[in-house]
C-alpha cells in the first residue's frame, strides 16, 4: 500500500465521453468554472477550435427570475465525442487546465445541493487496475496516494464551499432567493425562459 502511488497512463479517459443506454443516459462531466470557461473560450477562439460549453451547477432564483450557474461544462459532443483540446498529443491546454483536471480522478461529488466531498472517479484506468486496493483506503491514505490530485482536489472543494457560501449570504442579504423545493416540470420551464447570471469568487 505505502508503495502505491497514482500516475497518469494518458488513455484519455478522462477527457471523453461516457457510453451510455437510452434507458441510461450518462455524460462525463468536466465543470468549469467561469473564469476557467471564459479562458478556454478565449483560447478555442485563438486556435480556431470547436469549444461549447452548457450549464452544469445551476440554481433558479425566484426573486430575480435567473438561473444562477455556479459552474459550466464542456460539452463533448463532436465526432470523437472528447474534449476539444485533447488530441493524439495528450491535452494541448496542460499548462492551464481547469482545477478539475488538474484533480483527476478525484472528483468533487455532490451530496446534495450545498453539500460536496471528495470521491474518487471509478472510471480512470489506472483506478480500474487498482480497485481492490483503492476499495478499502481511508482519507490519509487517499492523500498519500494522490499526493498532487489530493491538493488540487481540495482547492477545488475549498472553491466550491466559498460559492455556497456566497449563495447564502446573497438569501441572507435577501438578493436572491433559491427554491428549497421544485418539480422538474417547473426546473425545465426555467431553465428555457429565465436568463443566466454567473456566480463568481
């Protein structure tokens, strides 16, 4: 176990996306958030690159009508169906890649919706081939065998905190207010009709 330590083997699964069924919808999900977006948009616009990005951490604001989005995704929808900076080469944005990639394949998973920790991604190869070791670790463990993920990872939970934080001072300065309970007939109505404003830290 002490011996153990993750390394990158550069399948690229990280950066495509997951097969899914029609009774099973998946997606991989590579948030960004919005300087991160606003960088990469700049970058694809420089290189004439295909980047689209949609809502991924959304909440509607019944005060002011807007569907607050705390954090977006690329979308991985072209012929590779692969981010659009990864190529045979390995990743051609590596030097300022978001803080996501940079903890993979620790992930930030959410519990519920002002709730996240840290969760290893069971899809990474190199955790594949480790299973049975990775099944039973504990958090210092985690640590040890992530060392450089496990920062980065905590950087990106850290961010994600200071947003709900900021969320809820924004409900308790009563500038905005979320919906505790929605139907996802309602969710949708908003999402097609309300305008997005970006949350920021």
């Amino acid at each position: 176990m002490n011996d153990l330590k993750y390394y990158c083997l550069n399948c690229g699964t990280c950066c495509s996306e997951v097969p899914g069924s029609i009774e099973y919808p998946t997606y991989k999900r590579i948030p960004l958030y919005p300087d991160e977006a606003d960088r990469l948009i700049e970058i694809a616009k420089e290189r004439d690159v295909p980047f689209y990005i949609i809502e991924d951490l959304v909440f509607p604001d019944e005060k002011n009508k807007k569907i607050l989005v705390v954090t977006w995704r690329i979308k991985l929808d072209n012929e590779k169906k692969q981010c659009p900076f990864h190529d045979e080469n390995g990743c051609q944005v590596h030097d300022i890649k978001p803080i996501a990639c940079r903890a993979y394949p620790l992930a930030i998973k959410q519990e519920d919706a002002f709730k996240s920790k840290i969760s290893i991604d069971p899809l990474c190869n190199w955790v594949i081939k480790n299973y049975d070791v990775l099944s039973n670790i504990d958090f210092k463990q985690l640590k040890e065998i992530f060392p450089i993920e496990f920062s980065h990872a905590q950087n990106h939970l850290r961010r994600n905190k200071n947003i709900m934080l900021k969320l809820k001072q924004l409900e308790n300065e009563q500038k905005i207010k979320i919906f505790r309970k929605i139907s996802s007939k309602q969710f949708d109505k908003y999402l097609k009709e309300w305008d997005r404003e970006e949350i920021r830290v």
